[in-house]
C-alpha cells in the first residue's frame, strides 16, 4: 500500500464540515476494497462492516473524521470581495495573502487580502475572522454567477514530501488517521477475525463530532478507537502537551476513556515492538471518542492519536511512519483478541 499516494489522494478532496461529499466520494472508494457494502449516509459519513456477522463476539467500532477545517462564505461586497466565517478553530495570525479555493458552480481561486507593511504604519493587528476578504479578480456581478453564500472555501496549498517520510498538506487532521485505518484494514485483509468490525469515516467533526453522534447510536458497538491526531513537538512547544514525530502514535488515558481498551492498546504495542507514547487528557478528549463514550448504554472508547505539527493550517506535517505505526497497531490489537 503507498500511503503517500492515499495521503495525496484524500488530502486533494474538499471536504470542509457540512460539505464532505467530495472528501466522503474519495474515502468510500478506498474503503470498497475491505467493506463492498460500504455506504455514505444521511450525515455524510461514510460507513462499512469487515466480512459477514458473527454472533457473541464484541463488535469493535474504528473512526476517522472526514473533514477539514476551512471558511463558508458570508457575504460579497460593493467590490466584489468575499467575506467568510471560520468553520472549525483558525489560526487568524497566518491568514493575509493565504491562497484559497472556493467551490460554488466551479471552483475558483483565490487569495486573502493583505495590507502591504508600507501602508500598516508598523501595526501588526490580527484580523477577525469577519474582517477577512477573499480576493478572486471578479467582479461582484461577475462572482455571484459563480459563488453562493453558504459556499465553502479551502486552503490552496501543495502536498510537500519533506525530509524522510514526512509530508506537509492541508487536512492531514484527519485524513492522515483515514489512511491508517485503511492500512490496518490492508494488513488484516483476508483474515480471519474474532470480532464484528465496523470502520466509521465521520462528518463534522469540527463542528461537534455530529457525524459520530448519529452513525454510533445506529451502529451500536461494544468497543470504539477514535484515530485522530494530536499535537507534535516543533520548536519550543512544551513536551508535557505534545508528542513526538516518528515514535508512534499516542495511545490516549483520560477519566472519559476506558482504562480497558487504552491498556489492551499499551500491552499490543508492547508486546509486538510498534512505537507507541501515551497522551494523557484529564477530562473530555475533544475528539469523537467524546461521542461514542455516551452512546446509548455506554461504549468502551479510547483515542489512538497521530502526532501532527502546525494543526488546523495550511501546511499540516505528520510522519508516514507513524500512520504506518498506528495501522499496524490497530491490525495487531483487532487479530490478536486482546480485547476480545
């Protein structure tokens, strides 16, 4: 399997919250190789079951969100510029002259007004969110043929192989955690599994976990992994926050998590030699974890987190090792029952 390719392939699908059809259309694709019946339901998450059921087994439930952080479009002025609204948390330090794309009838391109140092007076004000304009080169008549209000917007940024196996792209939250779950599904193709396994692509994530909240009341596992990503040392981050790029993924312990699962994840690594580091929360994991805990009755949950520097911006960098680290972990628990 060449994770860089799948990487590449869903970081190019748009897929901002609410409007994950594109993102949804290029994961449910990926996923019919390991789930032929996989489907993209009400709330855009795309859902599918490993081989046939099997009763009196634990039914193991493993999650990645399908979208991206991005804007919506608001308003279009006098001049024919674009105003937005965030969707999802933004850095709004690093915004002047980003490019971006907007997706209305066509997607076109666009760049983020900036006022030139020569003209700021020395000021260096971080604009709000309502204050940024989208400059595309269209007129307003010319933009309101193209571009609805509602339309959402992206960061027009390339996918950057860097040293060694890392990479930078948009959207590696979370597609990054996509590609390892296919991974793990790669490795276990064909076997045979001591358990019912439902793989869950969820929309909305970044706007409350709303597609985790509805597919997990209607697939009602035993047992729930949210891979997501968490936050990677760079320079002068503080170690007791953040993880490391290369070690492996973050097995997550939190009073919201199940002690069960997060220690079944410890004892595979352990045993199978797969880097691995802990992310210790103490109390709600801002993941869809949160979700699937509360689900019904109760559902055993944990986060297996990807170390990810430079989160919810254009340029997103994670390491293939540690997407390969987390499949292989997640392969390893699910085939050697040690949950089960």
């Amino acid at each position: 399997m060449d994770l860089r390719e799948i990487l590449n392939n869903l970081s190019s699908s748009n897929g901002v919250s609410g409007e994950e059809s594109s993102a949804g259309a290029a994961a449910l694709k990926l996923l019919k190789k390991y789930c032929p019946d996989a489907y993209i339901d009400e709330m855009g998450s795309v859902i599918g079951t490993v081989g046939s059921y099997k009763a009196n087994v634990p039914h193991i439930l493993l999650d990645a969100h399908l979208d991206q952080v991005g804007f919506i479009v608001t308003y279009i002025t006098e001049e024919g510029f674009v105003k937005v609204g965030n969707v999802g948390g933004l850095d709004m330090r690093i915004m002047p002259a980003q490019n971006v794309l907007l997706h209305g009838k066509q997607t076109i391109n666009g760049v983020i007004a900036s006022i030139p140092p020569h003209l700021s007076n020395g000021e260096q004000k971080v604009s709000d969110v309502t204050e940024l304009l989208i400059d595309t080169g269209y007129d307003k008549a010319e933009l309101s043929e193209i571009i609805a209000l509602g339309d959402r917007v992206t960061f027009d940024t390339p996918f950057m192989q860097l040293q060694d196996k890392r990479i930078a792209a948009h959207s590696m939250d979370d597609r990054c955690g996509i590609a390892a779950i296919l991974y793990a599904l790669e490795l276990m193709h064909e076997k045979e599994l001591s358990c019912n396994l439902t793989v869950l692509f969820s929309s909305q994530e970044e706007v409350g976990e709303c597609g985790a909240e509805t597919a997990v009341y209607n697939i009602n596992p035993d047992i729930a992994v949210a891979v997501d990503v968490t936050f990677a040392m760079g320079h002068g981050d503080d170690p007791v926050k953040c993880g490391k790029l290369e070690n492996g993924p973050m097995i997550g312990i939190s009073p919201t998590l199940s002690r069960e699962v997060s220690n079944s994840l410890i004892h595979t690594a352990k045993e199978k030699n797969i880097p691995w580091q802990s992310e210790i929360m103490n109390g709600t994991t801002g993941t869809n974890a949160d979700r699937f805990s509360v689900s019904r009755g109760g559902v055993k949950s944990c986060t297996l987190s990807i170390p990810l520097r430079y989160m919810h911006t254009p340029s997103e960098v994670i390491s293939i090792a540690d997407v390969e680290n987390t499949g292989k972990l997640l392969a390893e628990w699910i085939m050697g029952g040690y949950i089960c």
